[in-house]
C-alpha cells in the first residue's frame, strides 16, 4: 500500500542496498514504522550535482514542446494512479484520504498548466538607439536548481517546483522531508516512466543540514527554492549569499483573519470552519489569527466550538475521519506549548486543548478566547489545530491587529461592504489576501508572502518566472 522509498540519481532509483542506511518512517496516526528510507551520502549528492549539470546543458534548449509533452504525460500517469498515490500520501502524512485527493489534483493541475505555460515563455525586441542594431530581450532558464520541501504538503511543494523548473528549462534536484518522502518519490517515478532525461529531476533524502550544504554551496546549482520554517530560509538564505545564487523562499505564515460585522455570517462559518482543521492547521496559508467584530464574536467563538466538538479524529485511511493526527510529536509538543501559554495568559478553552488517544499524534481541535495579544497564539505561527478568537470595534484597530506580525503570508477578511474590502487590499501587509474566500492557492495564480514569510512566488506566470534570467542580446549588422 505504501511507496517503495528510493533515491531517484541520474535515471536510476536507488535503493537501500546502493545506499546509505537512512532512517525509519512512521505512520503518524498510529507511531508504526512503515518503510526504511535511504540516505544519500557526499558520494551520491556529488552524482547528482554532475548530472543536473549534464542534463541542464541539452534541457536547456529543449523545444518547450517536448518539454511540454513530458510534463503533460508525467501528470497523466499520476492521474491514473489516483488511488494509490493517496494511500501513500495519507499512511505518511495522515491527512485524511479526501484531502489526499484534494492534494494530488492540486499537484497534477500544477503539472499541466506548468506544461502550457513553459510553451509561452516569451522575449521581446527593442528598436535601438544605434544604427543598424536590435536589442533582443531573452528569458533563458536559470541553471540546475536545488529545491527543499516539508511534510505538510509532500506532493503539492515538490509539484510546484519540479514542473515549474523543468517547464522553464532548468534541471532540478529535490530534497524532500524525510518524514513524508513517498509523495516525491512517485512523481519521480511518474516523470521517468514519461520519458524524462536522465538528470533533469532528482531526488535525495538525508540528513537535511549536510545536504542542504553541500548543494547550495556547490557551484553548479544556479538557484534555490525552498518551503519550512523562516529561521531555516533565513539559514538557507546565508548559504545562497556566498554564491550570490537566487533564492524563492515561501517561509511560515500567520495568516489573520478579519470577520467584520456585515459579512455573510453563515458563509463566513461554513469556509473558516473548513479551513482552519484542514491538513489539522498544517498549512502555511491556514486561517491562523482570527479578529471578529464585537457584535459577532462571542457568537462566532460559540459556533466555531461546537464545529470543532464535533469533528471526528482518526486515522485519514478511515471515510468518516473528519481530521487526522498531526504530522508528528514535535506538532503535538508544540501546541501544548501554546495551550499553557494560553491559560497563564487567562484565555478560556472553549473546546480541545489537550492531546487524545495513546498512539499516533493526534489533538484536540481547539477554541480559544479572552487572550490578549502579547500571548503566543496572536504572536506565533501555531501550525496546528488552534483557533483563538478576539474581539475588534473599528475597522482601524482591526488592520491594525492584522499587521501586528513580522510574517505576511496569506489573510482573509469577510465583509460585503466595497469600502472596507478596498481599504484592506490596500493596507493589509501579506502577499495573498482572500476576501471573503480562501481560494489564494492555485495552478495559475501567484503564490507568495512578504516580510518574514519569504519572497517570490510559486504559481502562475510568476511562478515559472522564478526560474528564468533575463539575458539582453545587443545585434548590429
Ligand atoms: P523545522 O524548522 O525544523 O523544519 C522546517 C522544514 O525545513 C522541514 O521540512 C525540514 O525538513 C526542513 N529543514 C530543516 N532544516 C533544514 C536545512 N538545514 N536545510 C534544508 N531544509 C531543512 O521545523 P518543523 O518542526 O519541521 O516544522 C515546524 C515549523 O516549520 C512550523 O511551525 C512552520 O512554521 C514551518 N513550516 C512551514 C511550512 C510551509 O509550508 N511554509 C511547511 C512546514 C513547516
């Protein structure tokens, strides 16, 4: 039922017996392990660095038709193993089956507009100052890239950055979260099966502050792209400088939410409620700080307490399982962190506050209210399953409040006056803002933060923009 876990090094995988020892993965909603994972060692990486730069030199001027075709034929494969791909993602992750589901199309749809728009990667010519001459604008893929992803969305993160590097003509080597590495692992598979050339995508696992070294600090590697937390982009982000390479870096988010007291009361409970426990808050987007005008608040805590009594906590692979345990003990440690911070700053728990069950990584989905706004769940991205409620009167103090982080991912607000909506738009300091909507992750839109949720975008023409230079050609005749 689960992957066969193999590093993927120049059109070979490799597993166990080629090399290193690696680590155990576990199922996070029962602790079990379910497969050993390989290592790559200095050796394997040192492979993979010269194959990408191998490859990088006839990818690079591939036609973006066959590129395209690849692409096109990698995410059909995936398709057709729908299924199987979401067990995978499910026995790892343990996110629930449907939200697999939800994933995976996500991350096949990437593929495919990743696959047209690598068709439409245009120049441009500029009529020069000096006679008889052109200036002709290029976009030319950057070079081999390195790429790091995390265990929240083990098919959606490598997706992004593999199909947008390889439509943009770079090669790419991935390293992905030890603690998810099925997902990655298939959609190498997928793209071997559809014909890509040996070293234009690869996979490693290993320890994840040696590998990312020795990549970003190699000289073939032209550009890196990363996903996690922000110490650890920022860490990156030092490495990147020695070699003055490009870096995208979509970091944490703390995503406010603003549900002011004209808004579509019964739609704003029925998205937020959804979208605050999916993946178990495990989403760098995820509803995180919520600010709900005064006439509604108590109200609002009140419905979202009920919502979050009744979802049902289980194992993803079961039909019935409304959410499922956190990725990992280090989840679970940290949100009883922000649950004793809560009562020693005099918050109510209106429902969860505590872990459940003696196996797997499972907690309670949890409300909060009264905090004040020096406590860590108004200060710190939670990651996790925790809503903490506060009240607000004027729409000043209420973006006032929003703004109130260092991180500027993604926020939402829930109102039907034109006014209010055009004042957040223009003062509310994220990189995405969804009014009355969550919808701010899709194939063909630019996704990205500001502040310390990084810089650049996945996603749309932006997306594929991040792995393109532009080169000026200055012709005279
Ligand atoms: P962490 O800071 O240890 O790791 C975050 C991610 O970075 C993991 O995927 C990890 O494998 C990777 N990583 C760690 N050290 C690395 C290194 N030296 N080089 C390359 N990659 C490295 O934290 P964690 O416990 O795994 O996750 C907790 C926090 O990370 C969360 O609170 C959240 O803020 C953040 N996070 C964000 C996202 C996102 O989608 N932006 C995803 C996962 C985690």
């Amino acid at each position: 039922m689960y992957a066969n876990l193999e590093l993927y090094i120049d059109g070979r995988f490799v597993g166990k017996d080629a090399a290193r020892a690696g680590e155990a993965v576990t199922d996070p909603a029962t602790g079990q392990t379910i497969a050993e994972l390989p290592h790559a060692g200095e050796v394997e990486v040192d492979e993979a660095l010269a194959a990408s730069k191998r490859a990088f030199a006839s990818w690079s001027i591939a036609s973006p038709l066959e590129r395209s075709s690849i692409l096109r034929k990698a995410a059909q494969i995936m398709r057709d193993r729908l299924d199987h791909l979401c067990n995978v993602m499910t026995l790892e992750q343990g996110k629930p089956l449907v939200e697999a589901r939800s994933e995976w199309t996500h991350a096949i749809e990437i593929f495919e507009w990743c696959a047209e728009e690598g068709r439409r990667v245009y120049g441009r010519t500029i009529r020069s100052r000096f006679p008889s001459t052109e200036h002709i604008v290029m976009q030319v893929p950057v070079g081999p890239c390195a790429v790091f992803t995390p265990w929240n969305f083990p098919a959606l993160c490598p997706a992004r950055k593999i199909s947008a590097a390889l439509a943009a003509g770079c090669t790419v080597i991935v390293r992905a979260s030890s603690e998810t590495p099925g997902c990655a692992v298939e959609i190498m598979r997928a793209l071997h099966e559809a014909g890509l050339p040996a070293g234009c995508a690869q996979l490693l696992f290993g320890p994840a502050s040696q590998l990312s070294e020795q990549l970003i600090l190699a000289p073939e590697i032209a550009k890196i792209s990363f996903t996690g937390s922000t110490p650890i982009g920022k860490h990156l982000m030092g490495l990147a400088a020695k070699g003055a390479k490009r870096t995208t870096m979509e970091l944490g988010g703390n995503a406010p939410v603003l549900v002011f007291g004209d808004c579509d009361y019964d739609a704003a409970i029925a998205t937020l409620s959804g979208a605050k426990f999916r993946n178990a808050g495990q989403v760098c987007v995820s509803p995180a700080r919520f600010f709900v005008h005064e006439s509604l608040a108590e109200r609002f805590a009140r419905d979202m307490a009920d919502y979050a009594a009744g979802l049902r906590l289980g194992s993803g692979l079961e039909a019935d399982t409304g959410m499922g345990p956190l990725a990992n003990a280090r989840r679970v440690d940290a949100m009883e962190e922000f649950i004793a911070d809560a009562h020693a700053k005099g918050g109510t728990v209106l429902t969860g506050g505590k872990r459940e069950g003696n196996a797997g990584h499972f907690f309670r989905p949890t409300v909060v209210s009264g905090l004040p706004t020096d406590a860590m769940l108004f200060r710190d991205e939670c990651f996790g399953p925790i809503l903490p409620v506060m009240p607000f009167s004027t729409l000043d103090e209420a973006i006032e409040l929003a703004n109130n982080v260092d991180a500027g991912l993604a926020g939402y607000a829930f109102t039907r006056d034109l006014g209010t909506a055009r004042q957040l738009m223009n003062r509310i300091e994220t990189g995405m803002l969804g009014i009355n909507t969550m919808a701010v992750s899709t194939p063909e839109a630019p996704f990205g933060g500001v502040g310390e949720s990084g810089h650049g975008s996945e996603g749309g023409t932006e997306g594929l923009q991040a792995y393109l230079d532009t080169k000026l050609v200055s012709l005279a005749s």
